[in-house]
C-alpha cells in the first residue's frame, strides 16, 4: 500500500510525497519493498489524477538474504469513485520502478481533502 501527503500548487497540480511498502511471496522466498518519492500529480479532471517523479528504493531480495537502494521513478493514478464533499473513495494504482527493481500496488483508497 501507499500513504500521500501533499498540497495544491494550482487547482489542478498539486505536490505529494509518498511512502509505500510492497511485499510478496514467491518460490524463491518473500520479499519485500519500500518507497519513498515526490511528484506532480495532474488532475485530468475532477475524478481522475496521474502522478510522476523520482524515487528511492529500498528493496529486499527473495528470502532477505540482500538489501538493495535505487533511485528510480514513482508513477500513479488514481480514478474517484464516490466523491461528495471533501470525502473521495477511489481506485489507486502505483508503480515503482528502478533499475533492477519493480513494485506496484492497486487497491482502493480513502481521501478527506
């Protein structure tokens, strides 16, 4: 999952920060993944946002037998599903990506704006 904190540039651009934390299990192992970025969001419209910028990452191999840090890119969208007054239910996805690294996450999110 990810966690935004932010604020509005204009009534369309604003800056976030994000932390996520990615995991997962797999033949080799678990493994797991954290994020740390800033980035534009753009709102395309009222219910819809993309997001883009840089990003450190910290990954753990399969197994935790390595840790690894990368600068790479964070990116993310987002699309409101119910939206009524400051309160926004929405459908996120993030991608994190480096360059011997990729996490992602898609779920639904909860916004008080």
């Amino acid at each position: 999952g990810v966690m935004y904190i932010g604020g509005m540039l204009t009534p369309t651009v604003g800056l976030v920060g994000n932390f996520g934390l990615v995991s997962g299990t797999g033949d080799d192992g678990a493994a797991m993944g954290f994020v740390w970025g800033l980035a534009p969001q753009y709102w395309l419209d009222t219910r819809l946002w993309v997001r883009a910028g840089p990003a450190a990452i910290l990954a753990f191999d399969p197994g935790f037998e390595s840790l690894g840090f990368e600068v790479g890119v964070t990116a993310g969208a987002s699309y409101a599903l119910v939206k009524s007054g400051s309160f926004v239910l929405d459908l996120r996805l993030d991608l994190h990506v480096g360059p011997a690294t990729t996490l992602g996450s898609a779920g639904i999110g909860v916004n008080l704006n």
